[in-house]
C-alpha cells in the first residue's frame, strides 16, 4: 500500500515568508539562502541561513559572511517556526567568499533556473517527507534536475553550511546528480 503523503506549504510560499524576515528581524543580512529541508521532531522544517554581505558595487561579486541566523518555517503549514544564532565563535569580522554578482542574479537565464529548482522543491519534498524512498519517477526526475539547478545558482561561500544543515536532503541530491 503506498503512503500517503503529507500536505506541505508551496515552496514560493515558504521562501516569501522568508523573505519577509529581510525586511523585518534580519533587515541587516543581505544574504538569505536557498530553502534548506530538515526534519525534526515535529515534522519537517524548511531552514534558511542569514548572512552579512559586502558589495565592492558594479559588477563584482558579493562578499558573503558567515551566517549568523537559521530561520526555521513549517513545512506542512507555511508558519515561521523560531529564528535562532548560529555559533561563529572564531570567525567575527571574515568573509566566507564570494557569491555571484548582482547583475547575474537578474540574468533571464539565471532567474529561471532559480524559478524551476523552487518547483521542483514542491514535488520531490511530499515523498521525501513521507520516507519513500526511491522516489517515485517524477519526484526522482526533479531530485535530479534540482541537483543541476542548484550547482548553477546557490552561494557557493554558504556550501558547508547547507551540507551540515540539511545533511537529509543534499546527500539525496548527491545521489541524484545527473
């Protein structure tokens, strides 16, 4: 008998609720990263990392810190969860590297990427969140292109952070990459 699988909130709607955080309580942080899956005990939580920026403006690229927050949203019920620090004992006053510059973010190319990887959040995230495992076809299709998308566009300063945050999700990714 298959399982059933839990309804979860529109990624778009999660990453809104997100970004009305940098306009709010990290109005301070230019950094806010991608979704970041991550069960726990009451379900599954979509986790996003905030970071202090430094631009040298123009074209360069933007300097990334690390992340000083971890915002936690309800998977299944779209509703902020808690904001908590991140400990950066020994590392005040560095920058991670650098991320992609302003004007590639805004790039066609670059802003549909970004658009199709959110969607595929919403398909791979219901079987992922019920246990299945392998993923049906459709759902496996969109770990795989997420994989990708998500190699193209992420921070890459923030990579170890989204690795130890959200061990469950990016070791599938890996093991969907294409």
């Amino acid at each position: 008998m298959p399982k059933d699988l839990p309804k979860l909130a529109p990624i778009a709607r999660i990453v809104k609720m997100a970004a009305r955080q940098q306009s709010g309580a990290m109005a301070e942080f230019g950094c806010r990263s991608y979704p970041i899956p991550a069960p726990g005990p009451e379900g599954l939580s979509i986790l996003f990392l905030f970071a202090r920026t430094r631009s040298d403006g123009g074209e360069s690229p933007v300097w990334i810190a690390p992340p000083e927050y971890v915002v936690a949203i309800d998977a299944e019920t779209g509703r902020d969860v808690g904001i908590r620090p991140l400990d950066t004992a020994g590392l005040a006053g560095t920058w991670l590297g650098q991320d992609h510059s302003a004007a590639r973010r805004q790039e066609p190319g670059f802003l549909e990427q970004e658009a199709a990887m959110l969607a595929e959040y919403d398909l791979v995230l219901p079987p992922m969140a019920a246990g299945v495992h392998p993923l049906p076809a459709g759902a496996g299709d969109a770990m795989a292109a997420i994989s990708s998308r998500f190699r193209f566009v992420h921070e890459p300063p923030l990579a170890p952070y989204y690795a130890r945050l959200g061990a469950w999700f990016f070791a599938r990714l890996a093991e969907a990459r294409p």
